[in-house]
C-alpha cells in the first residue's frame, strides 16, 4: 500500500512540476560549502529592468534567501548579483492542409490548403549569481527564461513564480 501511495505522490509532484511555462536551470562549484553561507547582500549594478519591476524581482530574491535561512548583512558571506535580459521571439504555426481531395483520397491527387502564420513577441530572463563575498568567485547561478515582457499583468504574476523556480535549486543537492 505504501508504495503505491508513493507512486501516486511522485506522479502528481512530476505532474505539477512538468507544467511550468518557465525554462530554470542552476550551476554550482563544487568545492563550495553552502553550509557556510548564512548572509547576504544585494548587488544590483547589472539589473536593467524599470523600478516596477526592480523591485518585485529584488523583493522575491529576498524573501526567497530568508526562507532559506540566509539573512541581509553589510559584510556578508554572499554577494547576490541579479541580472536581466530579453529577447524577441518569432512564434511560427501552420496548420494542416484542408480544402477538397480529388481523386483517390488524402493520398491521391487534389486541392488542399494550408495556413502558415507568425507572431512576435519579447522573453525575458533572470539570472541569479551568488559570488562568495571573501574570495569574489562565483559559487552558484540560477538561470530562468520564459517570463512574458510585453504584459505587464503576467509579469506582475510571473516574476514571483520565476525567482521561486530558480531560487528551488539552492543550496544545491550534491550529486544529483
């Protein structure tokens, strides 16, 4: 019985997990000692966004650092280094031929047509590095794409979910 409650569980958590809009991924050194890692400080040089969204992605960096136990210092063992980008999309979709078949069916001879259409839009991507403040190299990087620029109410959504996603793989778990 336990194990097919398990099963079920992991099935559902993979279910849940798989449906994310959002491509994360994360990189770290491995002869970092995250244990050691209790404090950090936003750096925010690179971090090329309006205020609007400056501060939803400073504020979720945050709050997803202190659920982790790291807490805001001015000599801190971390340096946090938040960076955005975008870059435009070109989405093209056609569809299948329709219209009227002559002779011998779908394989045979006739007029069909099909429909080839495009739309453009901008990504964006956040990128987070975590810089050992004593020795200035980086020990981990989290990288998110597939926030939706153009729309200022799903970034307002977004931002939150994305840093979340990326924020999951820290500290990292060795060996996996």
């Amino acid at each position: 019985m336990k194990k097919y409650l398990f099963l079920i569980l992991a099935s559902a958590t993979l279910g849940l997990t798989s449906c994310s809009p959002f491509n994360v991924r994360s990189d770290y050194a491995e002869t970092a000692n995250f244990t050691n890692y209790r404090t950090y400080k936003l750096r925010i040089d690179d971090l090329k966004l309006n205020d609007i969204d400056k501060d939803r992605v400073l504020n979720e960096v945050s709050r997803q650092l202190q659920t982790k136990g790291l807490s805001v210092s001015d000599n801190p063992d971390l340096i946090v280094n938040v960076k955005a980008n975008h870059k435009k999309i070109q989405d093209v979709q056609s569809s299948r031929p329709y219209g009227m078949y002559g002779w011998g069916g779908p394989f045979g001879w006739g007029v069909g047509m099909s429909r080839t259409w495009s739309s453009n839009y901008n990504e964006g991507a956040l990128i987070v590095d975590l810089i050992d403040a004593q020795t200035q190299k980086l020990v981990w990087q989290g990288i998110g794409s597939g926030v939706s620029v153009d729309s200022p109410r799903a970034k307002q959504k977004q931002i939150p979910q994305i840093v979340a996603e990326i924020m999951a793989n820290y500290p990292p778990q060795r060996g996996k």
